[in-house]
C-alpha cells in the first residue's frame, strides 16, 4: 500500500472566517488548505501540514475534505497549490473538478 495514512482521528473544518480548511488532531492544529470561494469558482492557492504531523496523510484529507465541499457546492477548482493540484491528478475521481475541464460559459 503506498501512502501512510493517519491512525489518529483527522478532524477537518471549515473555517470560513479564516477562508480555510483546517486539520485537528487532539485539538492541535495539523495543517490548512486556504481557499478563496466566489459564486462560480474555488481556488486553492495553499496547504500546510505542521512538520509534526508530515507522513500522516493530514495533506491527502485536507485534500480530499476541500474537494468534496466544492462538489457539495458545485463549484468548479482551479487548484493553484502545487500539492491539490498533483493530489487531483493522483485521484482521477475529482478530474471532473477541475476548472481546466469545465465548460467555458460566457456572461
């Protein structure tokens, strides 16, 4: 199996005061993903996982909470962050998210 995944429980929240997914572990901040969300489209410009909780699977979580909550939301993403965007391209199942393959509609 390749990848680690975390054996504590992740706890994610929208923090939309803070524009941002954030990880718990025990209450401790693991990491972030930041996004800037309009009516039409979501950006994730940034993630974050603390060094202390690195090969944990907190990035592939954050990852994966941020994508799902754009689906819920039906909004496309255009995945500035290095790691959401090679995170979409390992998880053919979000392909369908990505900006790059919406139709272009014109106001």
């Amino acid at each position: 199996m390749s990848g680690t995944v975390a054996a504590e429980p992740v706890e994610v929240e929208d923090v939309e005061a803070e524009s941002r997914f954030e990880a718990r572990i025990d209450g401790a901040l693991a990491g972030f993903a930041e996004y800037i969300r309009s009516a039409k489209l979501v950006v994730y410009p940034h993630t974050v996982v603390d060094p202390a909780f690195e090969g944990r699977g907190i990035g592939g979580t954050l990852a994966r909470a941020a994508l799902d909550d754009a689906r819920r939301r039906g909004l496309p993403v255009l995945a500035t962050c290095p790691f959401i965007k090679a995170w979409m391209l390992r998880h053919p199942e979000y392909a369908d998210l990505a900006y790059e393959n919406q139709s272009r509609v014109t106001d």
